[in-house]
C-alpha cells in the first residue's frame, strides 16, 4: 500500500509540474498579455512588431501577414494573427499600423496599432548609413474573458459570473528608439506606457503594464557569398520583474531571383519554476530553441519558423509554427554601402 501511495504522489507531483512549467512557458511568452505577445516573428524582417521607431526605416513599404499555431492537438491553443504595414512618408517620417488577433485559451484580444516615427540622419552624404529615429504606437485594444465553461452546474464563485466577460476598449502608447550606423543597429522600446486600469479578471488587477524591450545586432561578411548578422534581444516587466534574452544568429544568401536566408533563436529566462525532484528542490527555468527559414522572391517574402521547448518536463508537442507573408512596395534603390538588411 505504501508502494502504491508513493507512486500515486509522484504521478501528482509529476502533473503539477508539468502544469507549472506550461504556465511558465505562456506567460513568459506572452508577458502579460496584453498587446502583441513577443515572440520571435521580429527575425522574420520585421522589427516593426517591436520596436515603433522603425516604421517607414527601411527602402520599401513592407506587408507582413503571420499566423502562428500552439499545440495542435490541444482544444484553445494559443493561437495569434498579425497583418503590419509601414513605409515611408516624404524624406523623413514613416507610419505603420498593425491588426491583430490573439487567443489563450479563455482570453482573447483583438487590437490596432497606428505609428508614427521620425528619422534623422547624420551622414554626410548618401553613401553612409548613419540613422537616429524615434517612434510612437496609439495602441487600441479590446480583451476578452469566456467563462461559460468555469463552473460546474450548482457551483457559485463570487468573482465568475459565468458569462462571457468583455473589457471595454482601452488605450495605451508605445513609445521608442533607433540608431543604425553601418553595420550595426540597436532598438530600444516602451509598450504600455500609460498606467491602464483593468477590471477583466478582478477588480485589484495592477494598471502597471509596462516592459521594456531593447535589441542590439551586426552584419558581417561577403554580400556574394554570406552575411551574418548576431543580434540579441533582452526583454523586462516593470511590474513583475521577469526577464529574458534571446540570442540569435541569422544568414543570408543573395541570388539572382532574392535571397535566402536561415536563422536561429535561442530564448532563456532568468525566473524559473521549482519543484521537488527526487529528495530535493530543482527548478526549470524557460528554454527553447526557435529555428526560422526565409525566402524573399523579388518583392514577395515567405517564412517558417518552428519552437521547440527544452527541458526536464514538457509536452510532447510543446513547440508550434509560424508562417509568415510578406510583400514590398514602392522600392526605392538601395542608398547605403553597407550591410544592412533591414535599412537597404
């Protein structure tokens, strides 16, 4: 009997575990919720999910339409649609807008973002990328709670009604900063600025929605054989503290048609979950590998990338897919003698 009692704990702690570490994995994700989840879409030429300032930055006006999918085989998966656009106004100035959709589990949020930024530039001439730019995002947003399937017939909780539960729309702002010299670039970001009051779960939710996003990255190499461009991307919440890191690599391969290119992120967090193991504590903290193949064909853009979670417990289908579609429009020819992708 002790035998079985004991194999019934470990098969408990094991579940809880198991859940714990899938918590952990969304909600370091996703950090909060609230706007457009960070994810690794941003290696897919499209820096503008992230960071406002680089609106209209580069040399064409740039559509990118992504769709990403979590654990198939679970019912209300986290699930997110985004469709951007941004481009250039006059000789300084660009606006952008993005539409998008997420859903995790019984939370879903619908939202637009209209930017504006401003570049500056300090060369002396045309040939020498040397950019300053500040950006701004108005961001709309409207969240959703379902919590038809909460209770059981004859529960009562006093904080579920039951119901479908909509948040009136609320707004925030974006706020933020770019400078590409040559071959190197950094990004700096604000999401959330405004303190925004919330009552979708309960009443005492925080209005502190705040994180900070900063991106740094160089480009080496020979246009007509590879470029290579390390970057990394550190991301913090001002309310809970949580941090992570995501260090990357990235290739590119110039051919007559466009280019392909490759990249790999590698996420880690710097919080993480305990449990009991064996006779003592260990903890797991959030580690996957992000795996991204691109094409660009003359102005259109295609993209796969794939997530996979390491560690101790996972689910067996923990990662998820990504697609993305892109288009480039009124393409300017490429000013600067540099390795710059994102700017040329």
């Amino acid at each position: 009997m002790d035998s079985s009692l004991s194999k019934h704990n470990i098969i408990w702690m094991y579940q809880k575990l198991k859940i714990a570490i899938v918590l952990l994995f969304i909600v370091q994700n996703s950090f909060s919720q609230e706007g457009i989840p960070v994810y690794s879409d941003y290696l897919s030429d499209n820096y503008y999910l992230l960071h406002p300032s680089m609106a209209g930055a580069a040399n064409c006006d740039k559509v990118r339409l992504t769709a990403r999918k979590q654990w198939f085989d679970q019912t209300d998966a986290p699930a997110l649609q985004t469709l951007s656009y941004n481009g250039r106004v006059g000789e300084r100035s660009g606006i952008g807008v993005i539409l998008y959709n997420d859903k995790n589990g019984y939370h879903s949020q619908k939202g637009a973002k209209l930017t504006y930024a401003h570049h500056l530039m300090f060369s002396r001439d045309e040939i020498d990328l040397n950019q300053l730019s500040f950006g701004m995002s108005a961001n709309i947003l409207q969240s959703q709670l379902d919590e038809t399937e909460f209770l059981q017939s004859g529960d009562f909780d006093p904080i579920i009604n039951g119901i479908i539960v909509q948040d009136a729309s609320y707004f925030n702002l974006d706020i933020g900063a770019s400078y590409n010299y040559l071959d190197f670039y950094v990004h700096g970001t604000i999401q959330n600025v405004i303190e925004t009051k919330r009552k979708i779960y309960t009443e005492f939710e925080s209005a502190n929605l705040r994180r900070y996003i900063l991106s740094a990255g160089y480009v080496f190499g020979d246009k007509n054989r590879i470029l290579w461009e390390p970057s990394l991307m550190f991301q913090l919440v001002d309310l809970t503290k949580e941090k992570s890191i995501d260090i990357n690599i990235k290739a590119y391969k110039s051919f007559d048609f466009g280019k392909l290119w490759a990249a790999l992120s590698y996420r880690s967090s710097f919080d993480g979950a305990e449990f009991l193991s064996g006779s003592g504590v260990s903890s797991q903290k959030l580690n996957y590998l992000t795996p991204i193949f691109g094409v660009n064909y003359k102005n259109f853009m295609f993209a796969y990338t794939y997530s996979y979670l390491s560690g101790d417990v996972s689910f067996d289908t923990g990662g998820f897919h990504q697609i993305t579609l892109g288009i480039d429009l009124f393409c300017k020819r490429e000013k600067y003698e540099c390795n710059c992708p994102a700017i040329n």
